[in-house]
C-alpha cells in the first residue's frame, strides 16, 4: 500500500501521508484483525484499546492502519501527539539522542538534556518566581510526587481533589480519580489521608464560582480542617471527567483560600498543558499561578516523560534521595521534549490551537442550535466537548453518546469518549491537522449524531 503522498502533505509536523480520510475495508481489515487476535492471545485483558485497527503510520492529521484505511485522528492518542505525529524535529532530535547514548539515569550520571527541559519548564509554567523541576515517566507518577513533595514541605497528610477528576492508575492517583469503572473498581483498598469534595460543574450544579468554591471550602473546613491539609489538586480544565470548565471565579477562589492556609496548590496539567487549550498552560486562561504543576502527555510528543514544577522553596523540601526514579527524564524523551517544546514556541501552535478551537465551537455549536441532544459544548482552544443528554430531561444519554462514537468509527474518523456519565465526546485534533481534513471528521460526526 501506498502511505506517502508529497502532494497532500500534513500542513505543520509528521510525515507526508496522504491528508485524506480512506476506508476500503471494515475495521478491523483482515491484516488489523490477525494482528489483535495476537493481541488478545498475548496481551492482558485489562489492556483495552476503543479503535479496531492496527497503526502502521500517523502524521498531520490522519493514522493509518495495517490495511491502508486512513483515519482522521480527532484524538491525538488522547492529547499526546499535540505537535503532530512523527514531527520531523521530534523524530530527528529523537534518532540524533538514540545515535550518542539511550540511558545512564539521571541519578548516576547526569546529561544536559534533563536540565535543559527543567529550565524550560521553569521558564514556560505560570508565575513570576524561583521555580524548580523534577523528571518522571508518566502523568500519573508526576502527581504521586507532587503529593510526596508537599507533605514532605507542610508537614501534612491530608490532600483534597474534587468530584469528576481523573489523576491516574497508581494506587495514591486512583484514589484521588473520582470515576470507578473502569478505574478503580475491584483495585482497592487505596492509600488513605484523600478526601474529595464538590468543584464546578456549570451544566450541573447552577452555581456561580465563588457559590461553587464556598461549597467546597466548607466541606473541607469542616470535614477535613485546614490545619491537617497538605495540598489541593484539580485539573484547571477536567479532562475524563468530562472537560468541565469550571465557572469563572471558582479557581481563583481556592487558590486564595490555599494561601492563606498555607496549603499547596497543584494544578494537574498533563492534558490541559503545552498549548492543548490555545495557552501554554490552561492555568494562564484562568489568571491563576499554581504552587505545582504536574505536566505530561504532550511534553513529548509521545516519548514517556513526565514533570513536577513548582515554587522553589516547595519543591526543595524533599531529601536528596528523595526523589527520582531509574528512567525518569530519560535523555531520548528529553530531547523530544526539548524539540516538542521548540516547536510549541516558535511554529506557531498557541494560534493554531485558537484557531481549531474556534473551528470546533462553530461546527458543534451550529449541530446543537439543531439538535437539542447536544446539552452543552464546552472547553478552550484544540480542546472541546459536547455533552449528549435527554432533550426533555437533561439526563446524561451515555447510550446516545456510544453509538455516535461507534458510528464515527465505522466511517473512519478518531473520536474518544469520557465523561462520569460516559456521555461525552471530546475533540482533541493534533495541531497539525488541515482545516479541511478537520471539517470532514466533524461533517462525520453530524452524520453520525443525526442517524444516531
């Protein structure tokens, strides 16, 4: 089969497939389908995957499979390949990296490399002061240290996370994710000392930011006392919760209270972060400067790595010793970070975000001015949801919301599902992406909404 078309080339970032979205066979194709009966043979059942294919190629913004269909990838392997697939200054800083040396851990023998993205980091995140950063693998053992670091400065056990919230699969992150299936169920006991409490849900709840913030503050005064709280942690923007944006003047508010009882604030980026939400950062939307961030996802464009970024004084609070890890800020993942970051910076991928986000608003909000199923969509920049509920009742409809993602599927575009109620679809297109490779996965969609 053919992949490369030089004449249909990704606008910005991946290699030159052909932009086009191409079924010649039902997915799973034969070859796809060999391929994930090994998969089910080999591989442990708890390993999921939602698409029925088997990648070969990704770039611009399209994947292609083991069968030659091409699909319009509206998830960026869930909001890591922000820069594009196979960028050609991630891919040539990756292989030039692999060419000297893959591995001395950083805690042995020290490179560059891992300084260079922690100055980066320090420089990039929110806030006018001293910062320092530490390297790990995944966005779930970011958070992990974000909570051992501030313990470790306040003393404190206790940490607070907030109805919807997602943080990861590791025993401390599960217990702060809210949703049980297919998270937690069956996975406990969990590590104790997290409490979680109501945040901002506008669809929902009805209530203002400082409304929505006071509730919290009470249950956490009340329930919890601030004297015992180590930190705080919330998604600016919650991703598997839903993509709720929260109403203005409730992350303001938190962090005000933070402050003053001298309890960390953590705000986990790792999917909101590096341009996702046509910001560096979603914090800077919000006018906030958290005392942490946790980054991940889109750091790398798809090699594992992972951040903690934060205040100085906070994030020295941990022994020598403390943290680390054998692989964490490994020099490959660093110089695709560093790539990553360079592209971010100087390609122009802030206004492209802004420029995909407004493209997402107009398309969907044009279905839902038809189509009252669509009860709301929301988000910021190249990251935008539409939630599906009951037009007459304003139930969440999760069935309705499955069989439009399968129906997307079947025609070849990426969509991915989330949601506590599973009733959303969120859109998360790689910067590289054409407008017009964009239209037509959303032409998809309306398709696949309307026949649902």
């Amino acid at each position: 089969m053919t992949l490369i078309d030089e004449t249909t080339s990704a606008p910005t970032g991946g290699p030159a497939l052909a932009q086009v979205r191409r079924v010649t066979t039902p997915l799973p194709g034969p070859r796809s389908a060999e391929i994930l009966a090994r998969k089910s043979d080999a591989v442990a059942a708890g390993v999921a995957h939602s698409m029925p294919v088997s990648v070969v190629a990704a770039g611009g913004g399209v994947v292609v499979d083991a069968d030659g269909n091409s699909l319009i990838d509206l998830g960026s392997g869930i909001a890591v390949t922000t820069v594009g697939n196979a960028h050609p200054k991630v891919a040539a800083a990756v292989a030039a990296q692999a060419a000297q040396f893959t591995h001395t851990c950083f805690m042995v023998s020290p490179y560059e490399s891992y300084v260079e993205v922690a100055e980066a980091l320090n420089r990039l995140t929110p806030g006018d002061f001293a910062k320092k950063s530490a390297l790990f693998n995944s966005g779930a053992e970011a958070v992990e240290n974000a909570i051992k670091i501030a313990r470790k400065h306040t003393g404190r056990q206790a940490v607070v996370a907030f109805d919807h919230g997602y943080h990861g699969r590791t025993n401390l992150t599960m217990a702060l994710t809210a949703k049980s299936m297919p998270y937690k169920s069956g996975f406990g006991p969990f590590a104790p000392e997290v409490y979680r409490v109501p945040g901002s849900y506008p669809l929902r709840d009805g209530l203002t930011g400082p409304e929505a913030a006071a509730r919290a503050i009470t249950l956490i005064e009340k329930q919890i006392g601030a004297g015992n709280l180590a930190a705080v942690i919330i998604e600016p923007i919650q991703g598997e919760g839903g993509f709720i944006v929260p109403a203005d003047g409730f992350l303001d508010a938190i962090v005000e209270w933070s402050r003053a009882n001298d309890v960390v604030f953590i705000a986990d980026e790792v999917q909101t972060g590096f341009a996702r939400t046509g910001a560096m950062f979603a914090s800077e939307i919000f006018g906030i400067e958290p005392d942490l961030i946790t980054t991940a996802k889109g750091i790398a464009a798809g090699l594992p790595l992972a951040g903690v970024t934060g205040r100085a004084e906070i994030m020295d609070a941990a022994h020598a010793g403390g943290l680390g890890g054998t692989y964490g800020g490994n020099p490959i993942a660093c110089a695709a970070a560093l790539a990553a970051i360079d592209a971010f910076e100087n390609d122009g991928l802030i206004e492209r975000a802004r420029q995909i986000g407004e493209i997402l608003f107009a398309r969907l909000n044009d279905i839902r001015e038809n189509d009252p199923r669509i009860g709301e969509v929301r988000g910021h920049g190249a990251m935008v949801a539409a939630e599906f509920v009951n037009p007459e009742t304003g139930e969440p409809d999760a069935a309705l919301t499955a069989a439009v993602a399968k129906a997307c599927v079947a025609e070849g575009v990426i969509v991915l599902t989330c949601g506590t109620f599973g009733n959303v679809i969120r859109f998360l297109p790689p910067l590289s992406i054409g407008d017009d490779l964009l239209g037509e996965g959303l032409d998809v969609v309306a398709a696949a909404l309307a026949g649902a």
